[in-house]
C-alpha cells in the first residue's frame, strides 16, 4: 500500500472555503477512485488553518492516476491561492494487514 501525506496552511481569510474543499474532495476521490483506500482530513486542534490528510493508495501509479483526475486538477487550481504552505510526503505501508477493509 502507498501513502500521502500532506499538511496545508490555509490562509485565516480562506479556512472555511478551504476545509469545505478538502472534505469534498476527500469525498470524491473514495466515491470515484477505487484504488483509494482511505482519505482522512484532519484539522489541528491549536492552529485552525492547518490541516493535515492522510490517503492511502493501493499502488504509486493510483496515486498518480489521482493526480491526474479532473477533480483533483479542479479542487488544485481552486484552493491553491488560499493555500500559504503546502508539504507532501509518500510512505510504503509497512504492514498492510493492518488497514480494515
């Protein structure tokens, strides 16, 4: 299994509009992507415009596949001017009979 992770910092003006966006997005990826597994959105408790995902791929080509979707091209171009930082990191699951199907 492959995993992303990304923490963004909205910009205060953009909180709002921006978690709307990410949950749908989330979403969409688990209804559209069969090879996405999980997708979760966490908002930080101490900074309200930081957020951070958490998505899980069957492959590294299912995750480009996603980055390749026209909901992700859509939902990129749409938040990345409220957007202030932006960090992805990719990871092998090392035990993939822990993820619950």
């Amino acid at each position: 299994m492959y995993v992303v992770t990304v923490t963004f910092e909205a910009y205060a003006a953009h909180i709002d509009a921006f978690r709307d966006a990410v949950l749908a997005q989330a979403r969409t990826s688990l209804d559209r992507e069969p090879e996405c597994r999980r997708f979760d959105v966490c908002l930080a408790a101490d900074h309200p415009g930081r957020v951070f995902l958490y998505e899980l791929y069957d492959t590294p080509a299912a995750f480009q596949a996603h980055l390749k979707s026209d909901h992700f091209k859509s939902f990129n171009a749409t938040v990345t001017p409220w957007v202030r930082n932006k960090h992805v990191d990719t990871w092998n699951l090392s035990d993939p009979a822990s993820v619950r199907k």
